[in-house]
C-alpha cells in the first residue's frame, strides 16, 4: 500500500509556481493538480492544505 506524501503547501507551492488563469498543459494548476492526484491518499492532508489556504493570502 502506498504511503501519502506530505509536504507543507508554501514549499509546493514554489515548486509548482504561480497559480493562475494561464493556459495549456503544463501550467501550475495543472502541476498542483497532478500533484494532489498522485500523491495525496490521505483527507487529512487535503484538508491541512486547504485550511491552510484559507488562512493565507495570496501574493
């Protein structure tokens, strides 16, 4: 059985980039999406990320 992966969303963030509207295949939404797809298994690092979100800002 695989084992979820967590790292804290700030360094995800930088790895994936700058979220936003940009268009095509290989954009950061779509490399966060991948991400979460792949390696979150747990709900309660869904659930870390979002109430992480909700109490930052964005730039």
């Amino acid at each position: 059985m695989a084992q979820s992966t967590s790292i804290p969303l700030e360094g995800l963030l930088n790895l994936v980039g700058t979220l936003d509207d940009s268009e095509g295949d290989d954009t950061s939404r779509e490399r966060l999406r991948d991400y979460l797809q792949r390696s979150v298994t747990d709900i309660g690092i869904l659930r870390d990320y979002a109430e992480t979100c909700l109490r930052t800002s964005g730039p």
